[in-house]
C-alpha cells in the first residue's frame, strides 16, 4: 500500500496551520461596530432559543423579543429564519473552534493531542448548543445545496486541525502514516459525528470519555507505528 513521504506531511503541517476559521465579520448592515453588535445580539438569542425547543418551535417574534429588538430590526440583519440558524451555527461553531484550539495548544505529543481534539468535537451531552444548531442544519441539508456548502466550509477546519495533528505525529514518529490523510480525517470525522449522535440521545447515553475511548481505539488500530518501541501515550 503506497504511503506518502513524512516531507509530505510536514508540508501538510504548515498548509493546515494557516488556514484560518471561518470569518465572523460581514458586510452590509452588520459591517459597522454597532451593527456587529446587535447582530450578535440576535444570535446569542437565536442560540438560546434553539437549544431550549429547536428551530422549527421558535418564531422570529421570539428572538426578537429575547434580543430587545423589533422583529423588522432582526430582519435588517438576517433574510430568513433559516439564515439566522446558519449564521447562528457558525457564530457557535467558531467560538468552538477557537475553544478546541486553544486546548489543542497545552497538550504535547500527537497522542494527547488527538485525544483533546476527540473530547472537544463529541458533544457535551444532549443539549449541548452547537451540537444542536449541527443537527438542525443537517436536516435542512439533503434538500438545500447552499446549506450543504455551508456547512463545507464549517467543517473544513476541523478536518484540517485533525490533518495537522496527524501529520505532526507521523513527523515525530508517534503515528505510522495512514495510505491516504485525506480518506483518513474523512473517515475519523465521520465517526466523530456517529458517536456524537450516540452522546445526543436522550436516553442510554455513553459517558464523554467512553466515546473517546472508542474513537482513539479505532485511530490505534491504524495509527500504532510497528516499531513496539514508539511511545502510545
């Protein structure tokens, strides 16, 4: 099975390191410091709302109300209910993000490294918000292309923090280098987000770090250098 070079994988490391998360900032009415900020009003409303009863329960008139504003204010900013659940989802996924991030930061050696980025991708527990807002997106999903994009660009990355913690520990030789590190942080992802729909179940609900153990079993499966030697913290 062809593997590519550990040159290739550093260069990965320095690709991935400079992608940025996705902007938070906008055009248009939210562009101004003000604007910014009843813009985040609304969706620190948004996020409460939703995560108490769902999108498809929660009226425009309600975020409004729960922001101080007007329902025609709220529109000034966001087109449709929709776009303030996107919007609203990316809001609280960048705060995640730059939250992993930093955890990401105080860890050494690729193994604790990617036992942090599991921890911190897998949901709280049932109501955990951003977890919330993914799931009502990926309804709108299968049915809206531009919502599919979305959610893209979301989710790149996460898939990129995880491409670099791999390739720094096939640097470092803590991981065994996988055929593919795209199919691999695919593949990893994927099973992030069916075990996070196991920790999202109101009943029977696996405990956080038990799923993380089943997730870091699989990547020792395939990541575990044959040299007995390498460490496996």
């Amino acid at each position: 099975m062809q593997r590519i070079s550990l040159e290739q994988y550093s260069n990965v490391v320095t690709e991935q390191a400079g992608r940025a998360a996705p902007a938070r900032r906008r055009r248009g009415p939210a562009s101004t410091e003000n604007g910014q900020r009843s813009r985040d009003r609304v969706l620190k409303a948004a996020l409460e709302l939703i995560t108490e009863a769902g999108i498809d329960r929660v009226r425009v008139a309600e975020i409004a109300r729960r922001a101080s504003m007007s329902s025609g204010q709220v529109m000034y900013y966001f087109t449709s209910k929709e776009h303030i659940l996107l919007e609203t989802l990316a809001w609280q996924d960048h705060s995640d993000l730059l939250r992993t991030r930093a955890a990401l930061q105080k860890e050494t050696g690729a193994w604790r490294q990617l036992d942090r980025y599991i921890y911190n991708y897998l949901p709280a527990g049932p109501l955990d918000p951003g977890w919330i807002l993914w799931m009502e997106a990926w309804a709108r999903a299968p049915h809206n292309q531009q919502v599919t994009q979305f959610m893209e660009e979301l989710l790149a990355p996460w898939r990129d923090d995880l491409a670099a913690i791999i390739a720094r520990g096939v640097a470092d030789g803590e991981f065994a280098a996988p055929a593919s590190l795209d199919d691999f942080t695919l593949r990893f992802n994927a099973l992030l987000d069916g075990l996070a729909l196991l920790r999202l179940r109101q009943l029977h609900q696996p405990a956080r770090r038990r799923l993380v153990e089943l997730a870091l079993t699989t990547a020792r499966a395939e990541l575990t250098p044959d040299d007995p030697a390498v460490s496996r913290d």
